[in-house]
C-alpha cells in the first residue's frame, strides 16, 4: 500500500558506479563500455582491432551492475547510448565518433598519449608491433 518510500532507483549508489567507471578508465588506456549485440559496439571495437590497439570491453548486458553503469555512464559523459569509448580516460563518444576519429587519423595519436606499456606505439606493419598484451 503505502508504497511512498521507493527511494531513487540505486538508492545512493550511483556515486560508486561512477567510482567504478573513472577508476576503469583511468587504469586502461582504451575502454569500451558495450553491449554483445550491438552492432555499433562492434564497429568500435574493430576500429580497435584493426590499428591493433589493446582494449578493455565492458558488456553491459553481461555485468550484473549494468543498468546501473550505464546510468552511471550517461551521468559522466552525458549520453546513455552504447557503446561509450574512453580513450586515455577521456570518452570520445560512440561507435560512429570512434570510426570518424579514425577517419581522420586522430585516434592512434590519443591512443599514443596513453602509458607506452599499453598504447599501440609504432608505425604499421612490418610485424613488430611493440605493444603488450597488458594482462
Ligand atoms: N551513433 C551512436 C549510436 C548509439 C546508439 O544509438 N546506441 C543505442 C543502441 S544501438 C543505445 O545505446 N540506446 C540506448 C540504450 O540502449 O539504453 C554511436 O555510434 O555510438
Ligand atoms: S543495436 Fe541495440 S544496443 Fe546497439
């Protein structure tokens, strides 16, 4: 009945999923907040993939604190669509940014301005890519 103590949505909460989110992308150089069946997700990641960068993805369909990240995300960069892209902390927006940003040859120097131990350092091919495959 008297139902009037539904308190907002987390509860108070939110603040550690905004925690959880900074120190996430604060620790990895890119991050890629996604969903599995997404299909601009994908795109992200395999512009990702393609200049042979290292990332971190987040399913969010797949964490048990999902909807609460997501509205955690929407808080931090001020947009709750997938996928959110964080590079050196920074997000740089969705699928379609990330693929705009790379059209125009912008991403890798973000990625570069990351910790050498984790950026996609060196020019391409030849077949001595110098990153590591950070944990
Ligand atoms: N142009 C954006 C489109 C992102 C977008 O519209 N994402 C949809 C799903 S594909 C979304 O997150 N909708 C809100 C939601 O799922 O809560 C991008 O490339 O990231
Ligand atoms: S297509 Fe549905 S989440 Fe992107």
């Amino acid at each position: 009945m008297g139902n009037y103590t539904s308190s907002s949505t987390t509860g108070g909460s939110g603040t550690s999923c905004v925690q959880y989110v900074q120190e996430v992308v604060s620790q990895n150089c890119v991050v890629i907040f996604s969903k599995t069946t997404c299909p601009y997700c994908k795109m992200a990641k395999n512009v990702f993939s393609e200049i042979g960068a290292t990332y971190k993805v987040i399913e969010l369909d797949e964490h048990s604190d999902g909807r609460r990240l997501q509205e955690a995300l929407a808080q931090v960069t001020g947009a709750r669509t997938v996928p959110r892209v964080f590079i050196n902390g920074n997000c740089i927006g969705g699928g379609s940014d990330t693929k705009q940003l790379h059209q125009q040859g912008k991403l890798v120097p973000l990625i570069e301005q990351c910790a050498p131990c984790c950026a996609a350092t060196g020019s391409e091919g030849s077949g001595s890519g110098r990153f590591e495959s950070a944990k």
